[in-house]
C-alpha cells in the first residue's frame, strides 16, 4: 500500500515509532528514521531488512531538524508521508511545574511539528500530494490531573491538525492519532494499582498494542483514507467515552 512512498518517521527508536517503521516496510515504503539513539535505530534497520536511512536529531532543537532536512533532501527531492511521532512525557502538578521543564515539553511535542511540518510541506508540494499524521493523545481531549503540562502540548497538537489540514488543502492531508494508554516503555514508571485502574476504566479492558496504533497510523498514510483530513481518531479502547 505504501509502494514507492517516502516517509519519515520521529521517535523512530522506540514504541509506537518503532511499529510504525516495521508496518510501513512490510507495505514497501522508502523509511527516513529519526532518533536520538543510534543504537535502536540501527538494530530496527536491521530488523526490518529492507533499505533505510537512519537520522540522529533532537526535534526539540529547530537548528538540528533543519539540519536533519538537509541530510534528507540529499536523499530524495520528494516526501509523501511524515509521522510526527516523537515526545516526551512530564507528569506533574501545576505547582510543581518549572518553566524549563514546561518548555522542554512543548519543545519536543508541539514546536518540534510545527518546524517539522514546514520544511514536510515544502517538500510534499513538488508532487502536490502528501500525508501529515501527529500523534496526540487522549490526554490532550480530556485532560489528565497532574499532567496539565502534557496535555495542554497534545491539545496544542490537535489545534495544529485541524488548521494545518484547511491550510495545506487541497494537496497535502492533516490527520491526528490520540492513542490511550498503550503499552509501552513510557508507562513502565506507573505503578501496578494504577494500571489495574486504568484498565477497568477502559471499556476493552486492556491497554492498546503498539502495532494496533500504527495500523492506525497507516490509515491515515495511505489512500485508504484519501477523502479524509483534520480529523482526531481516538485510539482508546474506548477511555474517552467515559468520565475519567
């Protein structure tokens, strides 16, 4: 489904990144990977046994993602999908917020799309088609106590989508993915009672699979999703539907 196709993938080296990368090689796609640890990156180019690029960037700092795009345009003139996966998680009361921290989050969640997005868009404009696909997350619909800061970045995100897919309409596609609680190494710090909570206030019971969000992300990448833009899909299990 992916034949052919260009894609970049952030937070490449790990979780939600590194299923993607595995599902977008089994349907042919040509993979930029980006990470900040050289060893993931090249154990998953390993793994996937098919022709790759692997990157090295902070997407927090703007000077080393225009430098990542440099690397990339040596590589190929044209881009036709970008997952704007990488983030980082704070959790935190308001209080308690430092102004460091709150920057470094919106660095890595929020600005690093934005910066991501333009030189994306440029590229995407040669063959005046492409798709943007931002992870989000639940959080970032609902809400979360002691997590304000990080879900105000991933509310930040959705906005973005939604402007970003009237923007770059008709040619280029805006989608969002906010995921649940998935199982990952993000949630390995959450003790045992919470994940019992968590679970039972889901209504499938279970936390989402790493590869069941990137099939979804692959939705949006490919032409099975060709009439739809500026939508957030939920990958939840349902935790939205409820009061949480």
């Amino acid at each position: 489904m992916l034949q052919d196709k260009w894609a970049l993938i952030t937070g490449a080296s790990r979780g939600i990144g590194r299923a993607t990368a595995k599902e977008f090689a089994l349907q042919g796609a040509h993979l930029l990977l980006v990470g900040r640890d050289f060893e993931a990156l090249k154990t998953l180019q390993e793994e996937i046994k098919i022709p790759s690029n692997i990157f090295i960037c902070d997407v927090s700092n703007e000077q080393e993602i225009k430098e990542l795009f440099l690397k990339i345009r040596k590589i190929t003139k044209v881009l036709d999908i970008v997952v704007n996966n990488a983030g980082i998680l704070y959790s935190a009361p308001l209080l308690m917020s430092k102004r460091e921290d709150i920057e470094k989050v919106f660095a890595t969640n929020f600005y690093s799309v934005v910066h991501i997005s333009q030189y994306a868009s440029r590229m995407m404009l040669t063959k005046k088609q492409g798709s943007i696909i931002n992870i989000s997350s639940v959080m970032g619909i609902n809400g979360a106590s002691a997590h304000s800061i990080y879900s105000a970045s991933k509310a930040s995100l959705i906005a973005l989508t939604k402007s970003l897919a009237r923007e770059l309409s008709p040619h280029i596609r805006v989608n969002a993915i906010a995921p649940g609680v998935v199982d990952t190494s993000l949630i390995n710090g959450m003790s045992e009672e919470k994940k019992k909570v968590l679970k039972e206030r889901t209504p499938l019971q279970r936390f989402a699979k790493e590869s069941e969000v990137a099939k979804s992300i692959l939705f949006f990448a490919t032409d099975m999703s060709s009439f739809i833009t500026g939508e957030v899909l939920r990958v939840d299990g349902g935790l939205c539907s409820i009061e949480i």
